[in-house]
C-alpha cells in the first residue's frame, strides 16, 4: 500500500522527519519504486529505474543518520536525473538510439555532489533526444506525459524531470537547459525550476547541447527545497572549463523576508507581446499580487530582445552541429528525424552568423544590467501558451500560427543568452486545469533574491496539493 502522506512531503519536512528517524529512507524508497511501478508506465518519466542502487544507497544512509551522521537536507531523499548526467554503472541514454545502451565510467561533478551530501539516486528521467527540443514528445523511449493531462505535452527538454516531480515519483530532480529546458517543463507541470546563472553549477560529465548556453539546475515542488539543492551543486568545478569562482553561499537565506519596497520590472514589450488569454490573465494576477504585498512594479523597456531570439538560435545551431557532427557522419540513421532535421540546418549556420549572434549577446546582457540598476527583478510568463498536445507542431495565438517550438522557447531563450539567472514559478492553472508558470529574472549570482520573491509569492498564493495527481496520475 503506498502511503500518499509521505510522498506528497516537500524535500524540507522529509528531511526533517529522516533525521529524527520518524520515516526510514528505506521505507521512502520502497514506497518510490511501487509507485514508479504502477505509475510510471503512463506518463514515461523514467527511462531507467535504479533499483538496486536507491535501497543499497537508502540502507546507508539509514545507518549513517543512525550513528548521528547526518550530512544535511539531501542525506536520505530521492532524487532524479535528466538522462544526460552521466551516472558512473548507470544506464544513460541521452533519450537516443545512438546511446540506449551506454553506461558511463565516472560520475559527473552533480552526481558526485549528491552522493557526498547523501541523497539517493533513484533513477534516470526522459529527455527530447539529445535535449534538442522543447516540447518533450521526442525520444527513443517515448513522449513524457503531462500529469495534469497526458495527451498534452510535458515540455522540455527535461521532460522526465518536470513530469516525475509533479507526480510524486522523486523528491527533486535535475534537469539541464540550453533554451529554456528547465523552466519549460518546469511551468508545464506545475513545478519550481531555477536556470542559475552560467556556469554557477558545474556542466562537467553533462553530455553536452551548446557549450555557451548549457546550464544545470534544479526543479523541486517548493522554493525552499529549490534553494536546498542549489546549495549542495553549485561550486568551481576545475573540470569544467565554463565553471564560475564564486562565494559559497546559502541560497535559502532570504526565504522569508517580505518584499515590501522592493522593485519589479514588467517589461512593457516582448515578454508580454502574443500570450494566449489564460496565460496574460494569471501574470496580471501575479503582478497585482505582489503589488499587495508592498512590492513597486514599474514598466521597462529591453529593445534588445527582438535581436535575441535569432542570435540565441544562430549560437545554438552552431555549437549542436559541432557536438553532433561525427554522429551526423557515422549513423544519422539513428537520430529522431526531427531531431535530424533541425541538426542539418544547424549544418547551415554560417561562421559570420556565429559572430553577429555574441555581439548581439553582449548588449543584450549590458541592456539587462541597465535595467537591474533600477529594479531588482523582472517578472514575466515562462511560457505564452498553454502545455500543447502530444505531437502537435503549429499553434494559433491571437489569430497568429506559430510554430510550437518557437512559442515554447521564445521567452526563455533570452537568459540562456545572456547567462542570467531565471526561475520558473507555479503561478495557477488554466480553466482545463493545466499549469502555468511564471518566470523570474535577475542580475548574475542573484539567485537568492529571486527566491525570496519566489517564496514570498507561494506563500501569498497558496501551492497546489499533489493530492489529485498522487490519486489519479
């Protein structure tokens, strides 16, 4: 009988209740894997279910906390891994033929921070093959699902990350992002994901996208167990050549504290250009909520970003090609032919193109700075639609057809760019119930205050129980 009390239980109170031994990371474990088992084959979050390891790693970690050791928030908790982070005797897949049978002989810099802060890896998640996309519906094993309605896409490309967060089949995951792949999926499902700034939290054994655009990061269920994991990744990694020197730091330090007299940013274009109704309807919501809690909210102006879309995907298509080439060359057979198609047209970026995009990569990153002298954040929707159907490629959104593709990473692209930390937030549903998210955008290495705005909206606003999707996922 799997006990729905416990796993709706955030990362915060279940660690709680482990290291005063009232739950046994054993018992959460088992509890885990009925659950994966009877669940997991309708919505295809796990590719490969860690069996073995999660109970050997779950007895450890009862009998450390036993002796008295334990090592922090993590130390007994489930935790997933988008099936790009290398996973040393672990199947990982990169959601391709190419790799369906890879296991790995090391473990990349995020694995190895997990085990050391004792948190059990109790599996690999599904991702659009090779994260080459955003809607999470290409892969070898299958679409990934949306709990809240499985005909419709879960987003991605972390896709297996958002959708076994959402339906109570891990604690917290880890997704990657190169245009938005965290917070895609993470609004999608109704999730926390944080993009922290570049090169935060190290990329080392994280088969690569876009070498200038990759980003790791976490997607939990609330912003406190959001800031829990970031403190346990983030850190200079030597073996990681895009890795950032920067202070240790608790990024939950300012959950808690009011954001009365504090400045948000609405930008008055792009952000908020060609949204669907539902979506414009909850961020109005959203920015009036924070107005009731003493925050201003002022319009800004970026004119930049109608420039980033296209360097965001001259950078990308580059950088793709030259990871994929070999592969292109030896089996492109093997790939997805979507996935095929969009790395042959990456064949077509030209070395100028390559230039253009960095310049315009520069001033878009001294536009932002501009802009937070004056605020101290930005607040914008994470996605302009609404979670799409399985295999659906083209939308309308006001009278407009638009490629799915291109609506689901045209807001989020822009931080990948630039390298600026962004959080996605659950911010209410539409009228059929799917989520909607609402994005957080601040200067780097600021991810502490785009918590506490974070957490200060949650509280206000009230986080759904998991209740429903535990019952009827």
């Amino acid at each position: 009988m799997i006990n729905s009390d416990i796993l709706q239980l955030d990362i915060y109170n279940l660690s709680c209740k482990i290291r005063n031994k009232e739950i046994s990371p054993v018992e959460i474990v088992k509890q885990l894997l009925k659950r994966i088992e009877e669940i997991n084959p309708s919505i295809q979050a796990f590719i490969t279910v860690a069996s073995e390891e999660a109970i050997a790693s779950a007895k450890k970690a009862e009998t450390e906390i036993g002796r008295g050791e334990w090592k922090g928030y993590l130390h007994g908790v489930p935790i997933g891994l988008k099936d790009l982070i290398y996973t040393k005797g672990i199947r990982t897949t990169m959601g391709s033929k190419i790799y369906h049978h890879f296991v790995p002989d090391f473990d990349a810099t995020v694995v190895q921070k997990l085990k050391n802060a004792g948190a059990i890896l109790i599996g690999k998640l599904n991702t659009h093959e090779f994260a080459y996309g955003p809607t999470g519906d290409v892969s070898f094993f299958g679409p990934a699902r949306n709990p809240y309605n499985t005909n419709h896409m879960s987003g991605g490309s972390s896709s297996g990350s958002g959708v076994a967060v959402a339906s109570a089949l891990c604690f917290g995951a880890l997704g990657t992002d190169t245009g938005g792949s965290i917070r895609i999926p993470s609004s999608a499902c109704g999730i926390v994901g944080m993009k922290p700034t570049f090169g935060r939290v190290s990329k080392h054994g994280v088969y690569p996208l876009g070498y200038t655009l990759d980003h790791v990061g976490p997607m939990t269920r609330t912003i406190k167990d959001n800031a829990l994991l970031l403190n346990v990744l983030a850190g200079y990694d030597p073996q990681d050549p895009y890795s950032r020197k920067s202070e240790n730091e608790d990024f939950s330090r300012y959950i808690g504290d009011s954001v009365k007299g504090r400045v948000i940013g609405v930008p008055s274009s792009f952000y908020f250009d060609c949204l669907e109704d539902e979506v414009r309807e909850r961020m109005k919501e959203a920015v009036a909520m924070f107005q009731e809690m003493g925050a201003q909210c002022k319009p800004v102006d970026i004119p930049i970003l109608s420039r980033t879309s296209w360097a965001q995907l001259k950078t990308l298509q580059s950088e793709a090609y030259d990871v994929h080439e070999e592969h292109l060359k030896q089996e492109s057979g093997n790939f997805h032919p979507e996935v095929l198609e969009r790395l042959r047209l990456s064949a077509e970026a030209k070395g100028h193109e390559y230039v253009q995009a960095q310049t315009i990569r520069r001033q878009a990153l001294e536009s932002f700075e501009k802009i937070f002298e004056h605020v101290d954040v930005l607040v914008t929707p994470t996605l302009p639609i609404l979670p799409p159907k399985i295999g659906q490629r083209e939308i309308k959104i006001q009278g407009q057809t638009e490629q799915v593709r291109a609506a689901l990473l045209r807001l989020t692209g822009p931080t990948n760019l630039t390298g600026l930390p962004s959080l996605s937030v659950p911010c209410g549903f539409s009228a059929t119930g799917l989520p909607i998210g609402m994005q957080l955008i601040s200067r780097p290495l600021n991810e502490a205050i785009l918590y506490q705005f974070g957490a200060a909206f949650e509280d206000e606003a009230g986080i759904p129980s998991l209740k429903w999707k535990i019952e009827t996922a």
